[in-house]
C-alpha cells in the first residue's frame, strides 16, 4: 500500500555532483594569488588538476568511497591459516581507491615539482573532503622527503619511490614497486611527546649504517605501508643517542623484516585509517642522518605533517561549512529559507569567517615551502607550529555549529556530520598536541631572533591597513615582551600569533567585507563566546554568498 502520509518536501537535494575546488572561492583566490608571477603553461596545469580533482572529490564516487571506508574499517590478520606470523591489515577495497586516487593526483608529490608544495596543499585541502583517514599516509610519504635527504644515498634510492603517482598494495620489496607508502613510529607509552624518554634499542651491525632495533611503539599509523622512519636510541647507554632509521616492512631478498603488529587501535573517528601498536624485536633498520641526532633529522618530516594538519583541518572546517550552507539555502523555516534568518545567516557568516581564515593561512605557509629563502624558512618556524595549535583547535567548534545548523538532520550517520564530528580533533592532537606546539612556538622566539623577525615583517606588510589590526599587533608586542610566567601564558600568547597572522593575511588580501568582520570580531573584541555573535551592522550577507557552492 503506497505511503500517502510520507511526501518528503522542505529538505535539502543530496550535495553531490560539485566541483569543491572550482566551488570554494578563497581556496581559489588562493592559488590563483600565489601563481601570479607564474608561467602561464604552469598556472593552466594546474587549474586543470585541481578542476579535475574537485570534481572527482564531489562525486558520488568518491562520497561511497568514504562511506565505505569508514563503515568498513582495517582489520587485523596476525597469522594465516597455518599458523604463519603475516601481521598484515586487511582494507576494503575503498580505502584503496581513495588511497590510489591521491597518490595519482601527486599529493605525494611536493618537493620536485613547480609550486610542488602550493598546488599539493591545495590538492590535499580538496580530497580531504571526500574522506580524512587515507590521508594519514598520504601525509607521512609527502613528509618523509626531507628526512631522507640528510642522507643523499637513502634519497636516491628512496625518493622516486615516494613521489611517484602510482598507488601499489601489497607488501613486496620496495625495488619491485613503482611506488611505496612511508608511515612513522615515534611514540612510545611511557613517553608520548616526550620522545626523548623513548627505550627502543639499537644494535649496530657490521655493515656501515646498518641497526637491530628491539622495543616497542604505542601508535604507530598506516602499519601497512612500505617503510616507516622510527626512532630508536643508538647509545649503549640508551640516553642521547636517539636516532632516526628507516624500516622497511619487506626486506630486499623478499622475506619479512620482524615487525609484529600487537593491536589496532579502536579511534574516536579516523575509523578507516589503521593505527597500530607494534613490537621490534631484531629488526632490520638503516640509519638516517647522524648518530644521535635522530629529532634534528625528523624535524623536517614533522614540520611538514604539521601543516598537512592546518590544511586537513582546514578542509574539514570547509566541507562542514559546505554542508551548513547548502542545507540552509534549501530548507523553509517561518516563511523564509534559512539562510535569509539574520540569526542564521550570522551563524553561517562567523562559519564562513573561520573556514576562510584557515584557507588563507594554510596556504600562505604552502607558498613559504615552495619560495625556500632564509627569511620564508625562518617565518614557518613560527607560523607552523602556531597555525597548527589554532587553525587545529577551531576545528571541532566549527564542525559540531555545522551539524547544529542542519538539527536533526546533521545528527543522524547519513547526513556525514557525525563521522565529520568524530574526525575533528585528530588535527589537534596528532604531531603534537596543543601544549606541545605552544611550546615550540616558545623555544623558537627564544632561540631564533630570525623567526619572529621574519613573523613581524609578513605582519607588517598590513601596517595601517586596519586600526584593530595594528592595536592587536602592539598588544602582542606588549605580550612577548613580558616574560614573567611565559610558560604558562604560552597558550594565550600563540593564539595571538595565529589571529594576527590570519587577521594581516585577510588584510591584504581577502574582500573588504571578509577582513572587516574578521578584525571586529577576532582581534577587536566584538564578538561572543559562540558562533554567531558577529556584530549585526557587518556585511553578513556578503560573507554567506560568498561560501556558496556557487563557480
């Protein structure tokens, strides 16, 4: 019998079928701006990937995909049948393709390429939104580059492998493949952050370069990837002799390096990503870089996960604005669509604000890695690790207002909010949590003059421009000039760093209506301690057209 009480009217047409690169104007602003100098054969190739990604990241292709990912999560195989040791996790075949996709886009790809950097965070920034999880070893690949080349014969032979745009599974002998996975392992449970107090244990063998490492590592992401960069004490001593090495999973003859995977992990979100604890015990590693010199070697690799974090964040706090607003521009409440409610459409505007914001900002330090002078290099010492503690942080807000705008409809699996919501803290806490980055961001100011002069001047180039800004940049000086409990003001005064950073990058460079509303509410005050308490007499209109899913 036909349902004549169930005509569904008043909801929102799936989003489905879009280009989210072509359809988010500040991430195209974005590249466009950093490409204006650029060969006109470059600037077109790159329109056309990332057209070309933003629409398959839109479809209803890679929406399954995701779906599927996560419905369907990792499972861990120890032994086969016989009673054989594999430890090998078993993915659906969307994982997969999500994975294949990426890596044939080139976000594996940055350090070699014209505008590597600038063109993959924006390329990253797109897929993300189809799904989070594959990204992790996405990410770890990109980032292992620059460990690699402190040791010019590893990187020969490794980098091809890592940049390549061809997606392999399976564990097989790096030198059979046409390309390979990098994960990492440094946390340990007794230390975390601490990885100083790590007990993995190195034996040197008598082949130059060559280790036995015996210990264990608490999170350990991607266990099926095709090497890892771990850290591992190399002194007798076991104190001051942490070193960077190279495991590979598969050993050059084709049997299998030791490498015991205990358990996954059971995540908050990140469901179609496995992480895993695993266990060393005689196994095979190559020495990277030098001999207890292990952080120094891995800072690269860290830097750079950490600003895929602002740009993983970032992409999340978009496809959430995304949701919001296309609901809202479909669903009648009182006579009106939502998005023509002036409480509403304050909600989405301060949305939209945030989202631009981490755009803008995320791709500011893309373009930092691809320009590579003393002065940008100086700059990201800083900025890194300050847009990683705040754009991080920003995120689960922002998300949980998003589904909040779409009421019930958000909260149920379907809409794709709830897996959103679960996903959004992982920015914040991976590659060192809040704390840790506001205390990077402390041992640079008082370690490298450099870094907050490079800072002062990118601020500066918005002096005059707008009187909250520059009041909010004295307050700041005012901030770091007092050094009495900095430690524990460190929270406070990175968060000033960060809104500065993004308020002069709006500034300059963002609509009048977008840099008005975000210095009133951000850096002058006029603002509450939820979303949607911009002040009424800002252009809100403006700002909401202007995160439309619209070309």
């Amino acid at each position: 019998m036909a349902a004549t009480t169930h005509t569904v009217t008043n909801q929102a047409p799936p989003l489905v079928g879009y280009d989210v690169y072509g359809t988010d104007r500040a991430l195209r602003e974005g590249v466009e701006r950093h490409l204006a100098d650029a060969e006109p054969e470059l600037l077109g190739e790159v329109r056309e990937e990332l057209h070309e990604l933003g629409r398959a990241a839109g479809s209803a292709q890679a929406l399954r995909w995701g779906a599927m990912a996560n419905e369907n999560p990792p499972e861990l195989r120890t032994h086969d049948r016989y009673g054989n040791r594999i430890d090998e996790v078993e993915f659906h075949p969307a994982w997969h393709r999500l994975l294949g996709h990426a890596v044939g886009a080139g976000l594996t790809d940055a350090w070699g390429r014209p505008a590597g950097h600038l063109r993959r965070a924006a390329g990253f920034l797109v897929w993300s939104q189809a799904e989070a999880g594959h990204g992790c070893p996405v990410s770890m690949t990109h980032a292992a580059v620059p460990a690699l080349r402190t040791d010019p014969e590893l990187a020969a032979e490794w980098e091809p492998r890592l940049t390549s745009h061809v997606y392999e599974q399976g564990l097989r002998p790096a030198a059979q493949k046409a390309g390979v996975l990098f994960g990492m392992g440094m946390t340990e449970k007794q230390g975390g952050s601490d990885v100083r107090a790590n007990t993995t244990a190195a034996t040197a063998l008598d082949a130059p370069g060559e280790y036995l490492l015996r210990g264990h590592k608490w999170f350990c992401s991607a266990p099926m990837s095709d090497a890892f960069l771990v850290l591992a004490q190399a002194s007798p001593s076991g104190t001051d002799g942490l070193t960077c090495f190279l495991v590979p999973r598969v050993l050059p003859d084709g049997t299998r390096n030791a490498f015991a995977i205990q358990r996954l992990k059971d995540k908050l979100g990140n469901r179609s990503n496995a992480s895993a604890e695993v266990e060393f015990d005689g196994t095979w590693a190559r020495r990277v870089g030098e001999e207890g010199r292990g952080v120094r070697t891995i800072i690269g690799m860290v830097a750079a996960t950490r600003l895929d974090c602002v740009l993983g964040a970032a992409a999340q706090m978009r496809q959430a604005l995304t949701q919001a607003v296309h609901h809202a521009e479909h669903r009648s409440v009182f006579g009106a669509r939502l998005i023509e409610q002036p409480l509403m459409r304050n909600v989405l505007a301060d949305l939209a604000l945030e989202s631009e914001a981490a755009t803008v900002l995320g791709l500011r330090l893309a373009a930092a890695y691809d320009a590579g002078t003393e002065q940008e290099r100086a700059f990201l010492r800083i900025a890194v690790p300050a847009a990683k503690y705040w754009v991080t942080k920003r995120c689960t807000p922002m998300v949980a207002e998003a589904l909040e705008c779409l009421g019930g409809n958000g909260y149920v699996e379907e809409s794709g909010l709830p897996r959103l919501l679960r996903e959004s803290p992982l920015n914040s806490i991976w590659e060192g949590s809040g704390n840790v980055q506001a205390l990077d961001v402390l041992r640079a100011l008082q370690r490298e003059p450099m870094a907050l002069n490079a800072y002062l001047q990118e601020v500066g180039l918005a002096r005059g421009a707008d009187h909250r800004l520059d009041s909010a940049v004295k307050g700041l000086l005012t901030e770091l000039a007092d050094l009495e409990g900095i430690e524990a003001r460190a929270r406070r005064v990175v968060e000033r760093i960060a809104l500065v950073l993004q308020g002069s990058l709006l500034v300059r460079w963002a609509p009048p209506e977008v840099a008005d509303a975000f210095c009133a509410s951000r850096l002058g005050g006029d603002w509450g301690a939820a979303f949607g308490t911009l002040p009424h007499t800002l252009h809100l209109g403006a700002l909401v057209e202007r995160a439309r899913i619209a070309g």
